[in-house]
C-alpha cells in the first residue's frame, strides 16, 4: 500500500519521533524491539505494542481466529528477542459494524489462544468501529535489566545466529497472494508457515539468562532487514557465509523458477530470533538453546566494515536493506 506523500513507515516514525520529548534515563532508547521505564533495583517494566491490520495482515485464508492468534504472536517475538517473559495484555479492537456474533467469538478465542501459548492472559481493552478489522495490543512484561538484550550490542568477531530457517513464509504467500504452484503436501507445510506462526520464546529467554547474547533482533520484517538493523544499532557489519534456507522454500523456488536465496533473506513474516554471540560463549548460548527446545544456526559473523554481505561460493555481494514497509510494500 502506498500513501500519496511516498512516506513509509520509518520515515513516518522519524517525524513523530522528532517532535516527542525524550523521558529522562530512558532505559531502551527509540528503535530497539520494545520499550521499558525503570523500576529501581535493577527492574524494568517492559512495553510493547504492534497492530494487526486485515487490509495489511491478514492473507486470504487466514481465518479469525488465526488472525486474533497471530497478533498476539507479533507481539510476544519482540519480547523473545528481548529475553523478556509477558505477563499481560491489552486489546484494542477496530470492527466493522456487519462483523457477526460468530466472528466475534473466534477473535475472542484466538486472543485467548495466543496470550495463554506463551503463559501470559488478556486484561483488558477497548472495542470502536472501524473500515476494516484492528487488532491493536499492548504488550507487558518484567526484566531484569542486566538481562535484557537490545540490538546495539554486537562486536566485531561476534558470531551471527538465528533460531530457525527462513524462506518457508515468504514462499506460502506467493501461494495464497499470488496462486503460486506446488505440490499439495509442499503447498500445506509453507501455508501453514503463514496461518500458525510461532515465536521463539524458550530460545529467547534461554539466551537472556545465560547472558550470552551481545545482541538481538524479531525477523519479522525479514532476514535481511533484520541484519542491517542490528547493523546500524551497533555500527558493525555482517559477513553471512551459511545462509539458512528452509528446505521447502529451495524446492517451492525450484519449482517456480525463484531464487531460494530472496526468499529467505527478503521475505519477512518469519519470527525468528537473530542474534549475535561473543565466539567464547557460543557453546554455552548454543547449549541453552537445546535445553530450552530449540536450536542455534550459526549464519556468519560479525565484521569491523559496516557492510552486509552475503558470502557464496567464494564470492561476497551486498544484502541489501530491503524489507516489509507499511505504506511502501503492498505484499511481502
């Protein structure tokens, strides 16, 4: 969707971020994941909020339900790459004034879904009227601050990593957006990557605790975007020699004459966890991921030049900071 001004997203952040007064000690500066205020005694009261759009969100084929659940998901991967356990919900709600009992129902299951998959419970909320369906929520958790990953961390000689493969989302939405073709046990796996997302909680607070992360990012906006983030944030850059590639997307890109390799890096809608590791606790951070459920895939590592580059067959080339735009990107 673009808006006649040509404005995207974090261009509309940065002018109201201009104009906003910054709260003295700010404990997480604007742009990481998540947003905290300092409690005293080393605790942190952690906030986050992020909206669910229909127009925007929620693709042909997502029920309700799914879309209600999803939410919730958004949120709570921005807690996972934190290291930070919610606790509670607040739900917003824009319906449109036909939405029926029954649909009311399965957004209210789906929220409810969500919030207790990860331990936490909805509150409370506010419900309006509106052109097209809203789910808007507001995000709580408790941190210990000398826990809390934020995403200016990473030192050159870092090792990069993620919590899973990636490619899989942005291949199940060629699917349902674009009718992309694939064989029918194929096309379930990559469909279902899309309508059932799952956040990496375990492994992200797995990593909080064992103080073996330097920094760390939600992938939701996609790997590359990711990547160049954490980048920035830090002032370093990436060498990624081990691109993580899920199985499904090489074989959907095969079929469908598409590079694998933007599938993975470009496609967003995953919600991994990118993290780097100082190289002496990489055992350790990797260990705590296992116990925890999940795994660590070590993609690469971080450099001095401030360049994201993707290293293939003896040859590096640029990643480029391309990603999901709200206002910019009318399909991912």
């Amino acid at each position: 969707m673009k808006t006649n001004s040509g404005l995207g997203e974090r261009e509309i952040i940065k002018i109201i971020q201009s104009h906003l007064d910054s709260m003295p000690r700010m404990p997480i500066q604007f742009g990481d994941d998540v947003s905290a205020y300092d409690l005293g005694n080393g605790k942190l009261a952690v906030l986050k909020a992020d909206m669910l759009v229909g127009l925007t969100d929620v693709p042909p084929g997502m029920s309700l339900w799914q879309a209600a659940r999803k939410a919730v998901v958004m949120n709570i991967s921005d807690f996972a790459a934190k290291g930070v356990k919610p606790l509670t919900l607040l739900v917003s709600l824009g319906l449109p004034a036909n939405i029926s009992r029954e649909e009311v129902k399965e957004i209210g299951k789906g929220l409810n879904a969500g919030a207790r998959e990860y331990g936490a419970y909805v509150i409370g909320g506010d419900t309006g009227e509106s052109t097209d369906l809203i789910i808007s929520i507001s995000l709580f958790g408790l941190a210990e601050k000398a826990n809390l990953v934020l995403r200016s961390g990473a030192q050159p000689n870092d090792i990069v990593a993620v919590t899973g493969s990636f490619g899989k989302t942005a291949a199940g939405l060629r699917i349902l957006l674009k009718k992309a073709k694939s064989p029918e046990a194929l096309r379930k796996s990559l469909i279902e990557s899309v309508l059932m997302p799952h956040a990496r909680l375990e492994e992200g607070l797995a990593l909080s605790l064992s103080q073996t992360a330097s920094a760390s990012i939600d992938s939701s906006d996609g790997l590359a975007w990711s990547l160049h983030e954490i980048a920035r944030a830090s002032k370093v850059g990436f060498l990624i020699d081990k691109l993580p590639v899920a199985e499904e997307a090489i074989r959907f890109a095969t079929l469908n004459r598409l590079d694998a390799s933007d599938l993975a890096l470009y496609g967003g809608e995953e919600y991994e966890v990118v993290v780097t590791v100082k190289s002496k606790f990489w055992k350790k951070a990797e260990k705590a991921v296992e116990d925890a459920g999940g795994k660590l895939i070590r993609i690469g590592k971080v450099t001095k030049e401030r360049q994201v580059l993707l290293k293939t067959e003896g040859k590096a080339r640029a990643i480029e900071p391309h990603g999901y735009e709200h206002f910019k990107t009318s399909e991912q």
